[in-house]
C-alpha cells in the first residue's frame, strides 16, 4: 500500500518506489555484511552501533516506520509526525529518501539532533518483530522468552494484529526484507502473550458480514494512505457510503479547517457535511 501511495504522485512516484527499495536492499546489504555495519552508522546517523541480530531487526523497523508514518501522513500542510507540509514530495525529492524521513521525524518539531536513537526498549523490539510475523532468522540468536499475558493497554496495536488485523509483512517489495512472512511464528507470540490465535480471515465474519447490515456510515479514505486498505472503496449500502478522496493524506479531511487546505480537501468536508445533514434533516 505505500508503494501504491508513492506510484500516485505525479513526476516522482514510480522512482521515488524504487529510489526507497534500492535504499532499503543497500541497508540490508550493509546489514549482512560486517564491514558495512560502520558505514551504515554514520550514513543514517544512528546513535548506537548495529552489532547484534536483534539490533538488525530493531534498525530495519524503525526505518520502515519513519517511511509509512511520513507516507501515511503526507498533508498539504504539515501536521503530525513531521510537521512538514507534502512530506511525500520531501523524501522523493532528497538523494537518500529514507534519510530524509528520518530527518523530518526527528527534527522538524524540535533543535537539530546530532544522532538518531533507533533502538527500542527490548519488550517491544520482540514484540514488533513476532507481532508481524517476521523471524528474520533471528530465532536462534534470540529466543522467543514472553509466556505471560502484558497488560493491552501497553501494547494495544500488537493485540490488534492478534485478533483482528493480521499482516503480513515480509518478503521484498519497497521494505526488501528478504523473509518470508510465518505464520507459525505468529501464532506462537499470540498464543504465548496474549492467549490468542490470530485468524487471518477475521475481517470476513468480524467487519465484511456486517457491512451489508450497516446504516448512516461514511467510510473516508486517502488515497494516499496506506491504512485505506482495512476499508471499503466502494458504498456497501444506501446509507454506507465510501468515499475515496485523491491526495489525502490519513484522516485529513477530519482536521479542523485551516486557510492551508486544498480544494480537494474542502470539497470532501463539504460533501461528507452535506451526506450527514441528509440524514439528520438540518
């Protein structure tokens, strides 16, 4: 979906894909390689040395949020994670687009920082990786040690992908993490956390078989955000209405209204305003 998002932005889409797929398979690269591991530290900045496998893990992940919460959160002015207005066109314009994420991140809201602290406490670099069903063959070096449940309220969006969101992520495409996606190990962190099994197939009986039953709903989507695909695209009913708006970002046409607004922003507020007066009669 954030491949899909980028190939949507007119003169830098299909590059700015595949400038952030070379970059990744380079990191990856320096990653399976010791000699590259120093390099690799100053090009990104990074606070901490990469030296062990769970280090791996934790840097590839962090990258590849810096990359979907600017993509997911690329507004016509800036707003939250980056505060940089079109956050989109600042990676795809930069020589090292996955860098340029992490710059915005980390400073557009705040003084420069000299290094970029990417590790994460050791609860949730677990967490991450199994919540996502992706070993990275690190199971060896780094054992799977959680039995009992942690409070949700912690780690809600782990839980989350247990019960109703199951994704996938591995495999190549823009992040090329080359490792298959497992199951197993997926429900082994499920099971073993939060006493659960992941259903892959949840959506179906737990979100689509209510659709047709649904009433007074509007269903607003960004184009250019990768979570529109846990959403419908299209009216499921006379009064579940879905709405796709073109280079929108996550939720923008619910921020409060602000002379930075673009037309095609405005024009979806008013149409969503005019759906709900229909069905409230004012």
């Amino acid at each position: 979906m954030v491949a899909e998002s980028l190939a949507q932005q007119p003169g830098v889409g299909v590059d700015c894909a595949s400038s952030f797929q070379a970059e990744f398979a380079a990191v990856w690269t320096d990653l399976k390689n010791p000699a590259g591991l120093a390099p690799l530290q100053a090009r990104l900045s990074l606070c901490e040395p990469v030296q062990t496998p769970s280090d791996v893990y934790e840097l590839l992940y962090w990258a590849k949020t810096a990359v979907s919460q600017s993509v997911q959160c690329s507004y016509q002015r800036g707003g939250p994670p980056t505060d940089v207005p079109y956050s989109i066109g600042v990676m795809c314009s930069a020589a090292y687009p996955l860098r340029a994420a992490v710059d915005m991140i980390y400073n557009s809201t705040r003084a420069p920082v000299q290094c970029y602290p990417y590790k994460l406490k050791p609860a949730h670099i677990h967490m991450h990786m199994h919540a996502q069903g992706l070993g990275l063959a690190l199971d060896a070096p780094y054992a799977y040690t959680y039995k009992a449940p942690l409070p949700i309220q912690t780690l809600p969006f782990h839980y989350i992908c247990c019960v109703q969101f199951v994704m996938p992520v591995a495999g190549t495409s823009i992040f090329s993490v080359p490792h298959e996606f497992s199951m197993a190990l997926l429900t082994r962190f499920c099971e073993g956390t939060y006493g659960v099994a992941p259903d892959p197939k949840w959506y179906i009986g737990g979100l689509y078989r209510t659709l047709p039953s649904l009433t007074n709903v509007i269903f607003s989507n960004g184009a250019l955000d990768p979570v529109r695909g846990f959403s419908p695209s299209q009216n499921v009913g006379p009064t579940a209405i879905a709405l796709v708006v073109d280079n929108m970002g996550h939720t923008y046409d619910l921020f409060a209204d602000s002379p930075a607004d673009p037309p095609n922003i405005i024009a979806a507020r008013a149409q969503e305003l005019s759906i709900l007066r229909g069905w409230l009669n004012f």
